[in-house]
C-alpha cells in the first residue's frame, strides 16, 4: 500500500511541477484544493467503506487481498479524476490522456488477481454442475 501511495504522491507532484512552470497560482491551488480534499474528505468517507469492505470480505468469504485491492483501485480512480482535469486546465490535455491511460493499465494490472480469483470459483462452480 505504501508503494501505492508513494507513486500517486509522485504523479500528483509531477504534474504539479508541470504545472508550476506555465502557471503557478494554479498550481498553488491545486495542491491546496488536493490537500484539502484528501484531509477531510477523504478521512470522513473512508471509515465507512472499510468497514463496509471488512463486511464484505467476512460474509463473502473474500481474502483480504482482494479488498485491499478495490481499495487501491478506488484510490487510483479518484487521484486520476482530480489529476486528468488539471493537466487540461493547464493546457496540457496530452499528459492528462497519458495519465489515464496508464490509471487504466494499473487498474487492469491490480485487478488481475482478482479475475483469477473468480475464474477459479466459476470453474469450481460449473465443474459441480
């Protein structure tokens, strides 16, 4: 998790430099709007989902890997919505595309453990039939 949010910071802080260099009240309020946003938001809504995902993996019988997985899934769509517009803000929609496109990849990429895990269970099921 901690690799996770170590390159979320860092895509954050590459775009802000990028920032810095055509417009630097922008992106003055771009740190700020983000810091803002990840200090209460983000505290006060995310209890509930944990506690909804620990519900989940209790009644389901889900490994705890596949919960911290939609987690970081989570976390990369939300940085990616507040990152893709800032970039188009600042007149650089080309890397905002790029940082969809590589949210996209990783999300693919973490969801594939997940994806065996349900095939596993579909061949289980359908081998019982």
């Amino acid at each position: 998790m901690e690799l996770y949010l170590k390159t979320a910071a860092g895509v954050l802080l590459a775009v802000l430099l990028i920032m810095t260099v055509q417009n630097k009240n922008m992106a003055i309020a771009a740190a700020a709007a983000a810091c803002f946003f990840l200090a209460v938001l983000g505290l006060e809504y995310l209890a509930p989902v944990v506690d909804f995902l620990r519900e989940l993996e209790n009644l389901g019988e889900i490994s705890g890997e596949v919960a911290g997985i939609l987690l970081k899934i989570t976390g990369i769509g939300i940085v990616t919505q507040i990152v893709v517009p800032i970039c188009a803000d600042s007149g650089n929609q080309a890397m905002g595309k790029a940082l969809q496109t590589a949210a996209t990849a990783l999300t693919l990429y973490l969801c594939l453990p997940f994806f065996r895990q349900f095939l596993s269970l579909l061949t289980e099921v359908l081998g019982k039939v």
